[in-house]
C-alpha cells in the first residue's frame, strides 16, 4: 500500500494545472455533472444532512449541495482545490485523503468518494477509502463512490480520433487490460484506475457495505459526436436525461458508461 496521505506527484502535477474546476461545467463534462446530480438528489437523505465531499476538487458538486440546503465539507489533497472551495458560500473544506479520514465515527450522514477510487490504483487502499466512509457515516447513511470504467480510455481515443497513434493506442488498450491507466500526458489523464462494472460492487462489500447498487452516469450518451449540441438544448437535453435515467441500472450497459455511480447504506 502507498503511504496512506501521498498524492502521486504525476497526479498532484496534473490536478495543479487548475483545469478540474470548468471540466464538468461545459461541453460533454455537463452530462456527467447533471448525471451525478439526478442521482444524488434521490439517493442522498434531505438536506440540511451532513455531507463529507471527500475528493470534492473546487467543489462542483459541494456548490450545488450547499446551495440545497446540506451541510457539505470537501475533503481533498490538493490544496488549491481546498482553497477554491473553501471560497465557495456554504462550504467548508480541508486537506486530508480518502484513507485517513479525520472525522469521527458516525458523524455525517453521507459520505461522497466523487474521484479518489480512481485515483487509488491498489485494490487495498481503495477499500481502506471505502470502509473510511463506511466508518464515518453514520448508521443507515449514504456511501457514494464514482468509478471510471475499464474500457474508457479506448472509448475515448476513439472518439478523439488518437487511437490511430501507436503510442497512444497501447496505452489505452494496457488500461482496458489491466485497469490501470499508466500517468501518461498522451491520454490527457493522469494515473488511474479503471474498474470492471462487478470488481466495484465486491470492494464496496469487503469494506463492510453490501447491497451497493451500482448507476450508469453518462451511459453510452457522451460517445455521441452531436452530444453537446443535445446538451445545449433544452428540449434534446431533458430528453438524453430522461433516457440516461431510465437505462442508469440497466446491466448490459453499465460497463459502456465512462462513469458509474455506486451507493450502499451503512
Ligand atoms: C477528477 S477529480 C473529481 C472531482 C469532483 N469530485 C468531481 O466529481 O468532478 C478527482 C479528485 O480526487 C482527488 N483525490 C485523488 N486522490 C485522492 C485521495 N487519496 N483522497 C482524496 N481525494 C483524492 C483529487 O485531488 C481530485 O480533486
């Protein structure tokens, strides 16, 4: 296991360049974002509950939660993003890691891991994060866990038109193999971990949370060349939400989706 509050430099390198903040807030990332959106808001228990953001960034997501009514408090190693969203009205936010978590037990009512099993490449450590909010949350409350799924980056590349490139092509096919994205600039990410749909389900449950119930974020909709276009109409828009929802549990394409939400009760 790596040193439980070390941010690998190539990961700490690439969230400094500051591009997180406006990645969910244009273009393909709004699917993403209203996505995760539409889910927290039926899973989450009513505000004013107490949400731990741990790996909130800028606070994306924390931004809208307090601005809902919840008592949210981002989590994050980087200390630019604690900085950027401990500005924002309503939330609260320090420097800490997903493994080691300073707050108390079963003293929140959520906990949201929005970015840090990604970023977790050994199987233990993303199991310490989990069973930390596991043993955070209090009894009955929401553990929620994003996760990138294996076949991402070669979905990607394609669509970006770079898997022709030999150098980039490896790299995206060794991350569909093994799940691990090697920090490579030439896929515009950094180090990673891409999970099969059913290896999340398994490390939710060795951390003490079975049942999880797993939710296709963007499902297959964010592959479409003309998604933006559907994003930036209001009428196209509600419908691609509308479809998102309906298929979000439908197991044949949960693995399809770049990313996956899952959520169990402590
Ligand atoms: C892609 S960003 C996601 C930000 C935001 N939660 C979202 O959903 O868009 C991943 C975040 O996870 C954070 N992160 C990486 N490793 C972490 C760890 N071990 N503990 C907590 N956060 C971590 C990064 O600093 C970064 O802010």
């Amino acid at each position: 296991m790596t040193e439980r509050s070390e941010l690998a430099p190539e990961i700490l390198d690439y969230y400094l360049r500051g591009r997180e903040d406006g990645r969910l807030r244009s273009g393909r990332g709004r699917l993403e974002f209203w996505r995760t959106q539409d889910v927290l808001r039926r899973v989450l228990p009513p505000a004013p509950a107490r949400v731990l953001d741990v790996g909130g960034a800028s606070g994306v997501h924390a931004e809208w939660l307090a601005a809902d009514g919840y008592r949210v408090e981002v989590v994050d190693p980087v200390p630019m993003h604690v900085e950027q969203a401990a500005a924002l009205p309503g939330v609260v936010a320090r420097v800490g890691d997903a493994r080691a978590l300073e707050a108390a037990d079963g003293s929140v009512d959520a906990v949201l891991l929005l970015g840090p099993l990604y970023h977790l490449t050994d199987r233990a450590d993303r199991v310490r994060a989990l069973a930390e909010a596991r043993r955070v949350v209090r009894p009955g409350g929401v553990v929620a866990a994003a996760t990138i799924s294996r076949w991402a980056a070669v979905h990607d590349m394609i669509r970006l038109g770079r898997y022709t490139e030999e150098p980039v092509r490896r790299v995206a096919d060794d991350s569909a193999r093994d799940g691990l994205l090697r920090g490579d600039e030439r896929t515009g990410f950094t180090t990673a971990y891409f999970h099969d749909p059913d290896e999340i389900t398994a490390e939710f449950a060795d951390a003490g949370l079975p049942d999880a119930r797993r939710y296709a974020l963007e499902g297959v909709f964010s592959l479409y060349a003309e998604v933006d276009e559907w994003l930036d109409d209001p009428e196209r828009r509600g419908l691609l939400l509308d479809v998102a929802r309906r298929s979000e549990g439908e197991p044949t394409l949960l693995g399809i989706a770049g990313h996956m939400l899952t959520v169990a009760h402590a």
